[in-house]
C-alpha cells in the first residue's frame, strides 16, 4: 500500500487558490492514501468568529466534491482538514475521500488555544475505515497530545492513523507521532503544514516536518521544517497486526486495565 502526505502552506482565506495548488500536485501522485494538513482549504489564525462562518463549508461539500473527481481520476483516497458548517455549529474537521464520495468524517475532539472561541469539539466517536487493505482511522493536531485517542483506535485494530496538523510548538508534534505509533503498533501519518501567518498583531509560525512513522517508532519518511513537500511511501499495513516487542510480551495483551483510573 502507498501513503503519503503534502505539506504546503494554504493561503489564508483564498479557498479558491488552496483547491487549485492541491490538485495541481495530486495530480501526478500516484498513492493509495494520501494526507493534506488541517484547515488546508481556509488557512488557520482567524480573527473572529465571522472569518469561520465566511469560510466553512458542509461535509460533503464543496470541497469534498472536488477532492472526489481527483480520486476518481487518481483511483486515491484523500485525507483533508477544513472547516466545517452544520447548521449554527462550527467544526475543525477532516474527511477522507475517495472516488465513491466521503467514506469517514471526523470533527476534532480536542480543541487548541483560540480554537475554543470559534469551533465546537466533535462529540462522535473516533471514526475508522477501510482503505485497501487497511483499517484506518483519523485524528486532528492536538489530539495527538491524548493517548486515549490513538489507543482507542489501535484496540479497536486500526492499522494506520491519520493526523491532519497545523502544529506551532516545534518538534512536539513529531515526537509524539513517533511516540503513539511505537506504543500502539500503528504505522502514523502525520501532514503538518509550513510557513507563517501574519494577520493583524497576530503571527504563528508552522513547524513543517511532515512525517510518516512505522509501528516500531522509526521514521519511514520526512519533509523538511520550510517548503512544499510530495512524499510517498510502500507499506505492509499487516505489520501493524503484530503487537510483540518480545516473544513474551504483546503490548494488548500485557495491558492491565484493572489497574487503570481513565
């Protein structure tokens, strides 16, 4: 199976202008899955509540509806993070598309700073899906901050989590992705973006470092901290099947909940 993630740095507001550098790199990907950063299609340091109005959309949507003729002419699936409209409720979001249309939908439970004035925390359960031959599930920037949510995915025998991130505290982020796949056994694709948002006397500068971790907590792949970035790689989602570190232990099976207050 191939993976892969872009990291690029959306133009905050321009919709239009982040739909169009997307396909215009996809285009020529040749990948089975593949991640874009949260917020992709709005950019991230809104102002006021209006801004997210202005720039949420529907699940399916617009965007999704884009996202869906590339797959069909690509044969991918496409992970994607962006604003969300469902009726008076706003929503940091992700959906992963495919040529059928949106197969998963995920509203970010854990919401980061300023996120609090203007989204709402998804309240459903961690979704999970199939993709080839892989069970695949889907997580949001800050989430990758809270074990029990990759945990609750990797019990429930997801191979490889998704993480759609905009993430400001650098090497944070990429530490933990290599961190909760090595405790769960999970492949992690993590699509960071890059590059600074200035607006107003409000400025946030993005870590980049895009990276895809193996269930052993190395690093398969990497893009660098500054610049656009296509990687792709092959997978065995059945190695993510294997809960040994010894022949003795098995990571699920050595758990003790008995003993765990959560």
């Amino acid at each position: 199976m191939r993976i892969g993630f872009y990291q690029f740095s959306p133009v905050f507001g321009d919709v239009e202008a982040n739909r169009g550098k997307i396909a215009e790199v996809l285009k020529g990907a040749q990948a089975d899955l593949l991640v874009l950063p949260e917020l992709a299609t709005s950019g991230y340091l809104f102002t006021g509540r209006e801004e997210v109005e202005a720039l949420a959309e529907p699940i399916p949507g617009p965007t999704t509806e884009f996202l869906q003729q590339i797959a069909r002419e690509s044969g991918m699936h496409i992970v994607i993070g962006l604003p969300e409209r469902s009726g008076d409720a706003l929503y940091n979001s992700a959906a992963l598309v495919g040529p059928q249309g949106v197969v998963a939908h995920y509203r970010k439970a854990h919401l980061f700073y300023e996120e609090k004035l203007y989204f709402q925390p998804g309240d459903t359960d961690f979704p999970i899906c199939k993709v080839r031959d892989a069970k695949v599930g889907l997580l949001i920037c800050y989430d990758h901050m809270f074990p029990e949510a990759s945990r609750t995915l990797a019990l429930q025998g997801v191979q490889l989590i998704v993480h759609p991130s905009n993430l400001v505290m650098p090497g944070k982020g990429q530490f933990t992705s290599s961190v909760r796949a090595l405790e769960n056994r999970v492949f992690w694709a993590l699509a960071n973006r890059w590059g600074t948002e200035e607006r107003g006397d409000r400025r946030l500068q993005y870590t980049g470092e895009s990276q895809i971790v193996a269930p052993d907590g190395s690093l398969l792949v990497e893009a660098p901290s500054e610049g656009d970035a296509l990687r792709i790689v092959e997978i065995d989602p059945s190695q993510a099947l294997d809960k040994h570190v010894t022949k003795l232990n098995d990571l699920f099976e050595d758990r003790r909940p008995d003993l765990y207050e959560l």
